[in-house]
C-alpha cells in the first residue's frame, strides 16, 4: 500500500490545526443544561446519589486498571480484513507504520457510527424510567465513551492498555466537554506528547478525570428534566448520548490522527 507523501501529511495537519481553531464554546443547551441540573439536584433521592457515585468510582479507577474490559483489540483489528490487512495485536503499531491514514480514518469512522447507535438506543432505553434509570445511564454512557476512544485508539495504531494512552484518553474526554479556555489549555497540553515523562504525569491527571465526571455528571441537567416527562425523556435521553458520543469520537478522531500524522512527518524528516 502506498503511504503518504511529506505533502499530503502536511495539509491533513492543516485540516486538523484548522478544526482545533474551529472549536468554540460549550454547547447552548450545555450551558443553561447547568441551571435546572443544580436545582433537580437537590430533589434526587440521596440512594440515586450514592448509587452514581459509587459506580463512578469504579470507572474512576481507569488510569490504573486500564478499563481491560470495555474494549477488545482483536474486535477492533479485525474491521481491518475488509481491507484485506491483517494485524497481529502484539505488532499492532509497527504494522500501522505501513498501513495509509485514510484506512485507519475509515476504521474510525466506522466505530463512531456503531457507538453512536448504540448511544442512542441506550439513551433513548433509560429515558423513561426517571431518576431510577438516570443512575445506569450516566455511568454506562461513560464507559461507552471510554470504550469509543480506546477503539478509536486501537484504530489508529495505539495501545490502550499503556497507562501513557489512559491518560491521552482522558484528556480526549477533557476536550471533548470543555469550554474554549479548556480546550485551548488541553490542546497546549498534548503538545509533544510522545517525548514527555508521563508517568510523571499520572497522578496530576487523576484530578483530570474527577473533572471529566463532575462534567458528565453535570452535563445531564436538561436529561433530568425531560425525564419527569416519559416520551420527552426518551426523545431527548437519546439525543444527549448520541450528541455525547459524537463529540467524544470527533474529539479521539481529530487528536489520535494528529498525533499519526506528526508521528509519520517526524519519520519523513530523518529518511531526507
């Protein structure tokens, strides 16, 4: 298979660079989402509380377990064989070396629109049930947006289950729900991310993740409105996760590719 050239590399970095420039502030329905999420947050039963947090918990436990079982990298590989390229998942990277971006962006492509389907079933299933569904919800969308970057992780030649790609991750979900100021900070963050100590940096990013689930948590304020309402709250649960989802795998997409891109262009550079 024929791989880029030096040129083609660089205007993709242009097209992502352009898209980094394009992201603006939160949401409209994010924002005022906040208002009726602070008052609706008094009126929920403290087990639901508890039940959330617990959950929470355990999925907060990801930089050190990895979240092995939300992902499968050998499912993940196979999308590969339509484009008749087989990948041993112990020499997934090397191979990657050989294989053109535009097949790993189907790849991914294809992963976004499975997760987002999935999203959306899931959102639009727990949308009737009131608090009681609300407190599956929040944690399931959470491992399923885990599970979309670490597929889209494995799409693109990387291995989740290094603690370096966790914490990658978790500054995926960071962009993904932050405001202009946060994506900025973030995107100033991943700057040569490859040549940095990050295990160093492993314990600063668990204050990183508290946020990504203060954020979700906080994100479903209107989701908890509609859901006093039956048929809104499917209507609207669905959207939410689905809209969820889509901004979680733009985010991986746009920021796992850059990081190939930057990679190969480095490779291109000490061959001249």
């Amino acid at each position: 298979m024929e791989l880029e050239t030096t040129e083609q590399l660089e205007l993709m970095l242009k097209e992502i660079e352009s898209w980094e420039k394009e992201q603006d502030d939160l949401w409209f329905w994010e924002k005022i989402g906040r208002i009726p999420f602070l008052i609706l947050d008094k009126i929920t039963p403290k087990f639901i509380h508890k039940k959330i947090n617990l959950i929470l918990e355990e999925l907060g436990s990801y930089i050190d377990n990895g979240g092995k079982y939300l992902t499968s990298q050998k499912q993940v590989l196979k999308r590969f064989s339509k484009y008749n390229i087989d990948i041993d998942v112990n020499e997934m990277n090397e191979t990657h070396s050989t294989i053109p971006i535009e097949i790993m962006d189907r790849v991914s492509q294809e992963i976004r629109k499975s997760h987002k389907d999935i999203a959306t079933l899931q959102g639009a299933t727990t949308g009737f049930g009131g608090f009681i569904t609300l407190a599956i919800d929040i944690p399931a969308i959470l491992g399923l947006s885990l599970k979309t970057l670490q597929d889209i992780a494995i799409s693109y030649g990387y291995d989740p289950r290094n603690k370096e790609e966790r914490i990658f991750i978790i500054k995926c979900l960071q962009f993904a729900s932050s405001d202009i100021v946060g994506k900025k900070a973030i995107l100033n963050d991943l700057k040569n991310f490859n040549s940095r100590d990050k295990e160093k940096e492993a314990l600063s990013q668990i204050q990183g993740w508290r946020e990504v689930i203060l954020v979700y948590k906080d994100n479903f304020g209107w989701k908890k409105l509609f859901q006093m309402i039956p048929i809104a709250g499917m209507v609207f649960g669905a959207f939410i996760n689905k809209q969820s989802i889509e901004d979680v795998a733009e985010a991986g997409i746009m920021l796992y590719k850059k990081r190939r891109i930057i990679e190969r262009l480095t490779s291109h550079q000490l061959e001249s």
